[in-house]
C-alpha cells in the first residue's frame, strides 16, 4: 500500500486549527453517568463500586480501571443534602403544626431523627451523582489536560502483597 503526499502549488501551508492541539474529549452522557452514581457505581462503566467505604471514593473502578480519584466532591455533598432535606423536612413540619399543634416535645421527637435518617441516606447516592458529574464534564482531573491533575494515589504498597506471585518456597522439612 502507498501513500500519495499533495502539496500545494503555492507552498502555503493551510492554517491548522487550534483543536488539533488537543485531542477531542470523548462524549460522556449525563443522565445516564447521574443515573450510575446514584447507585453508588463506577459512572465509566456502570459495573464496579464507586466507594470503597460509606463515603470514601475508591480511587479506581475495581471493574473497569476508571481513574476515580481525580474527583473534588469535597463539601457539595453536605450542601446538596441540607438542601434536599431542607425541602422535605420544612414543609412537613410546616404542615403538622398547622393540623395538629403537637406538643414541642413531639416535634423534636419526629424531626430530628427523620432529618438525621434523611441526611445519612441521601449522602452517598448525592455524593455519587457529584462524582459522576464531575466525571462526564471532564471536570478537575478527569481532563487529562487538566494542571490539576495529579499523579495516581500510592495504593501500590498495599495491593502489592495481594497481587504477588505464590513465589514462596516451602519450609524445609
Ligand atoms: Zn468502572
């Protein structure tokens, strides 16, 4: 197979446009990755766990190998949590002190525990949706051109017993 090089005539060189510069970041659907992180699951591939923990991001997918590190939820999760709850909490409380005028006692023995039962829910799947939206924006490090992307956590030395070859030789008898 040969390859046949034109040039022009005139020697100009057509202007490159600025986008060759940097590769085109690949299209990631937002619902489907808010939908993802919502479940706690890996928003690259839908399969592996996000968290490796209540709330700690794994800094990779353990299915797919999806850099998860390079998220920056910090306190949105909160915000978005208080501000979710808020807009259930309130109204209800609004509403049975007009019907019923309970007792204070009453109140403070139905909302602050359905408010800390709320709150403690919602965080993971806001948390994960945080994530995930980080993730299809190409936000902070998932841009691999990003300057604040950083070099991959050191998880090496914890991993690595695990990932070693059986090289141990039996005990001599
Ligand atoms: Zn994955």
């Amino acid at each position: 197979m040969t390859m046949t090089v034109t040039t022009r005539a005139g020697g100009a060189q057509p202007p490159v446009p600025a986008d060759d510069e940097a590769p085109a970041l690949p299209k990631r659907p937002i619902p489907g990755a808010l939908a993802r992180g919502a479940r706690g699951l890996c928003p690259a591939c839908g399969a592996g766990r996000m968290f490796s923990s209540y709330l700690k991001v794994a800094p990779f997918c353990q299915t797919c190998g999806e850099e998860l590190y390079h998220q920056r939820a910090d306190d949105a999760p909160p915000y978005a949590v208080i501000f979710v709850v808020g807009h259930i909490v309130v109204p209800l409380m609004v509403i049975v002190e007009e019907l019923f005028h309970p007792a204070l006692w009453v109140h403070l023995a139905a909302w602050l525990p359905l408010t800390l039962f709320l709150s403690l829910v919602l965080l993971p799947p806001l948390k994960g949706m945080l994530v995930a939206l980080q993730w299809a924006l190409h936000m902070h490090g998932f841009d691999p051109a990003s300057p604040e992307r950083e070099e991959p956590p050191l998880v090496a030395p914890l991993v690595a017993p695990l990932l070693a070859p059986a090289s141990r030789t039996p005990p001599a008898p």
